[in-house]
C-alpha cells in the first residue's frame, strides 16, 4: 500500500490536472460561431449589402 504523502500528492496532482481539463473544456463549449452569428452583418440573401 502507498503512503499517505504519496496517495496526496496523486490526488492533489490530479485534482490539478482535471481542473485545467474541465476549464479548457468549459472555454471551448462556444468558440465557434453559429452560421446565423458569422453572417449576421451580411443581411439577407439576394438583397443589398446593408450599409454600416
């Protein structure tokens, strides 16, 4: 059996590790845009560019 300063610091070590995965995760749940989002500014399809 492992010692208890050995068992902490696998807990600590990976209680870190999943941390930084959950919150890279987190980040890129909405990265990208939607379709919808990417070309809003464009208006609709077949009509004139709206003007800024």
């Amino acid at each position: 059996m492992a010692s208890l300063t050995k068992q902490t610091e696998t807990k600590r070590r990976m209680k870190r590790v999943k941390s930084g995965k959950a919150r890279k995760n987190q980040m890129s749940a909405k990265s990208t845009l939607s379709n919808e989002e990417l070309f809003a500014g464009f208006g609709e399809p077949g009509q004139k560019t709206p003007e800024k």
